[in-house]
C-alpha cells in the first residue's frame, strides 16, 4: 500500500460511521444498505452519504442483484490494508487500556525468582531491546557495547560477570504478559540495583514490587518509559 493510500484511506477512516461500515463488512460479506444503516445506527440519508464517498473513493463496490444492491469491500488488498490498519490501532488502544487497567498487583509488577518481571519487567526489557542494549539469541540475550555502557551509567559493571557460572542474561517467559523479560545473574543484578536507587520495595509476604515514584522518574529518563 503506498504512501498516498495510506494517506487517502486515513482520511476516509476520519468519520466514525464509515469505520463503523468497514467494520461490518470485515466479515467478508456484501450488505444492502438498510442492513448497514441498522448495523451503524444512522439514517439512510447519512448511510448513503457515506457509502458514495467510499465508493468513490474506491474502498467500496456495489453490486445489484434483483431489487437490492450490495456493497462490500473493492477487493481484497483494500481489505487487506483496512484489517491491518484496524488491528494497529486496537492494539494501540489495547495497549493504552492496559496501562490504565494495570497499575499494581503481581500482573503489574513482581518478582520471578530473583529478577523482575511482568508488565513493568517486560517493558524494561522490550525498551533495552529497542534501544540496541540487548539482542534476543535463541534463549538468552545478548549484551551489546552500548549496552554495558548504558549499564555502568547504573553502576554495572561488565567486569563483575567474568567469573560468573550463571547464565548472564535468559529470555524468562513472562507468564502474565506472554513475553520475555529478563532472568540471569544480569536479571538479578537490574532488581537489586533497583532495589538500592529505591525504583522499587517489596510488599510483605508477597512476590508483588511496588515501582515507586522515584522509579518511574528514572525509568522515564533513562529509558524513556512512561508509568503513568
């Protein structure tokens, strides 16, 4: 889809009844008008507005067939790109409602053994990740030069891993949020620095971790997270 589509499909997708029809019709079924107006909640003077902006627009067709006519989508690269711009913005609004939804209890924030984990672990891993700190490799992660740099900036030091017989750095399932954080001596050491810099406290007799105020500050500055 290039550039212009893109740009020509989001204008169309401005109007919230015509997102309502594209919505409808992603099931792969043609519908006559009035089925739409009834499915969109508008009057058949609004709906037909719509429905010709969109087929001239060419997001639409209509085929008659006796005394209906049924539209549906042009065809299937335009329902292609409206899926995949549908599903970008559910997981964004997804992903908006989470934090919302999630602000304390062990799908949070906890600990898993020795190290941190979920929404808040796996954040910081996906953010260390993005900024080229660490590299997936098959079970663990990698720790690259910017990495140890950005690490010695919290006072971890590459040095102190040399003699190690633990693993460095393991991707650890997160159970609640089906993604990777990060488990290994280096897992550890990143709860227990945190654990120094008060970023977090434990709750009494639970695997829950509090982020405190002063952690979400620093996680904001050093890796642009933003724990509202």
């Amino acid at each position: 889809m290039s550039e212009s589509n893109v740009v020509h499909m989001a204008a169309l997708m401005c109007e919230p009844s015509r997102v309502k029809i594209l919505c409808k019709l992603r099931d792969g079924r043609a519908y006559t008008a009035t089925e739409l107006a009834h499915a969109v909640s508008v009057s058949p003077t609004s709906l037909s507005n719509h429905l010709n902006k969109l087929l001239k627009g060419g997001v639409l067709k209509v085929v008659p067939q006796g005394r209906h006519r049924y539209y549906s989508f042009a065809n299937a690269a335009v329902a292609s790109s409206f899926e995949s711009l549908a599903n970008f913005m559910q997981q964004n609004q997804d992903e908006v409602q989470k934090k919302k939804e999630l602000k304390e209890g062990v799908t949070y924030c906890r600990s898993c053994y020795d190290h941190l984990a979920g929404y808040v672990g796996v954040s910081m891993t996906n953010a260390m990740v993005k900024r080229g700190y660490l590299k997936p490799s098959d079970k663990d992660f990698l720790v690259s030069a910017k990495g140890w740099e950005w690490l010695a900036s919290i006072g971890i030091v590459e040095g102190d891993f040399v003699k190690s017989r633990r693993p460095l750095a393991r991707q650890c399932l997160d159970w609640s949020e089906r993604r990777p954080h990060i488990a290994g001596h280096l897992g550890a050491v990143l709860l227990e620095k945190g654990m120094e810099n008060l970023w977090f406290k434990r709750v009494q007799c639970s695997r829950e971790i509090v982020l405190t105020s002063k952690g979400r500050q620093e996680l904001y500055k050093l890796l642009d997270l933003d724990f509202v």
